[in-house]
C-alpha cells in the first residue's frame, strides 16, 4: 500500500471540508485555500520534514499556485493538482504526529495510574498487617493511638503477662521506624512510634530493654555491623531524649546476621533491615 493510498481517505475529508466552509467554487479559490494552510502545515510538522520531502519553503509553494491560478483561470487547475501529492503527504505526517503523540500521551495517563495503585495496594497491604489503629490507656494515664498488631501492643501484652517471662529469644520488631538510607540518622515519620515505645517505659518503670540493630546482606559485612550498631545506638539516644533513663538500655548492632527473611528479594531485605528489642527485665 503507497503512501498516498493511505493519505487519501484524510486529505479528501479534509479538503471537502474546508471547500464546503469557505465556499469555494473556482480553481482560484481553491488554491487560496491551499495556501492558506501553509503556515498550519509549517507549524504542525517537525523541522527536517518538509527538507526532506524537497519542500523546504511551503509559503512559496502556496504563492506560487495562487499566482497560477489567478493567470489560468481553470485550465490551471490542472497546474494546482500536481501540488496535492505533497499536500497529502504534509496532511498525513501531522495526522500520524498527532495520533502518535495521543497514543504517547494516553500511554503515559495509563503508566501513571498503574503506579499509583500499585502504591495504593503496598499501603494499603501494610496498614492490613498492622491491623486496625486504637487507643489504649496505659497505667500512667496517657492514651496512645497504636495499631492491633505493631510493636507497641505486643510489647505492653508481654510485660502486663504474668506467665510470660523475661528470655533471650523473644524480641519485638519496630514496624513504623525509618532511617535515611545507609545512616543511622532516623526519618521524621519514626518519632511517633518512639514516643509511644518512651511513654511504655514511663509507664513501666521496672522495665529495661536492650535495642538490636539488624541490616540485610548487601555490601560489606563489617560496614553493615558499624550501621547496625549506629542505628541501635541512635534509637538508644533518642529513647533516652524522651525521658528514660540509659541504664534502663543497651544497644547492639547484629550487622547481616539472624536475618528474618529471604535476603534474594527485596522485600525480605527491606525486612532484614529492622531495630528489634527484647524485654530484660519486667
């Protein structure tokens, strides 16, 4: 199939168009009009088009079909028909640009949206796992608003059970804590989770816990033992900023190892890189 096969359908449509608005009846009319697409057709198609066609200048194109036609009458159309090859060709690159741009552009819509829900579903996935948020008095009688399953429920559950004693196996992971990649330096969004782990302490006094620092396997195991250790320390820091006192905490980093999940994904290495604590004494 030529070019111009495919370009005929568009440019009939489209000049009968035109011819019906402005009323066209003559050969000089109808090469006006001609013309007075040339700044449009310019100004649709991208630089090198037209040089490539052979039609660098299309407003001296347009002017000199005009002056033909005006010297004719309209035995000079058949001068003007010529002209409708390239007027085709022209026609038919803006309308593939513009489709293509259209496709480029619902394309992107499409890319968009697909990402935000994916994010959607990870948010919403991880507030599942959490469970539903509620608030819970402490013996002190402050009111936190902390989540069915996260670490604040589960540490006040173990030091309030009478039958659950202190050990060295039972360890309670920070699930809202963030820090800037590679640093030991915590995001803004992890304090209210310390708040809430400060104000347990508070309203525990007897209870002391040691603080584990953990990273997942990527890199050097001798740097990922200094930043888990750093981490440790700084989630150590802050608790004791809130109120508590240090001799209440102990900080160690654990690097690579006892990793909790599979450290071939990133979703289990996102999980490996935790701070933990562990109940020493209630």
């Amino acid at each position: 199939m030529s070019l111009l096969s495919l370009a005929a359908p568009i440019v009939m449509g489209f000049l009968s168009k035109h011819v019906k608005q402005q009323g066209v009846t003559d050969a000089a009319g109808f090469a006006s009009m001609l013309a007075g697409q040339a700044g449009f057709l310019k100004g649709a198609l991208p630089t090198g088009v037209t040089n490539l066609l052979g039609i660098s200048n299309i407003d001296a194109l347009a002017g000199k079909a005009v002056s033909m036609t005006s010297n004719g009458g309209s035995s000079v159309l058949k001068k003007v028909l010529p002209f409708l090859p390239i007027v085709a060709i022209l026609l038919l690159g803006w309308w593939l640009l513009k489709n293509s741009g259209a496709d480029a552009a619902k394309q992107t819509v499409e890319t968009v949206k697909e990402a935000a829900h994916e994010g959607v579903v990870a948010t919403a996935s991880a507030v599942n796992a959490l469970g539903a948020f509620f608030s819970m008095r402490l013996p002190s009688g402050v009111d936190l608003n902390i989540p069915e399953y996260g670490i604040e429920n589960k540490l006040i559950g173990f030091i309030q059970d009478a039958n659950r004693p202190v050990d060295k196996t039972t360890w309670f992971t920070f699930d809202r804590l963030l820090f800037e990649t590679g640093k030991a330096t915590m995001k803004p969004e992890s304090r209210e989770q310390l708040n809430n782990i400060a104000e347990i302490l508070k309203a525990f006094p007897a209870v002391a816990l040691k603080i584990g620092g953990y990273t997942d396997n990527t890199g050097n195991a001798a740097a990922n033992m200094q930043l888990s250790q750093a981490r440790a320390e700084s989630v150590m820091n802050e608790l004791v900023a809130l109120g508590i006192d240090a001799q209440r905490l102990r900080a160690e980093g654990y690097g690579q190892e006892h990793p909790v999940a599979d450290n071939g994904t990133e979703d289990g290495r996102a999980k490996n890189r935790r701070i933990d604590v562990r109940v020493t004494k209630k």
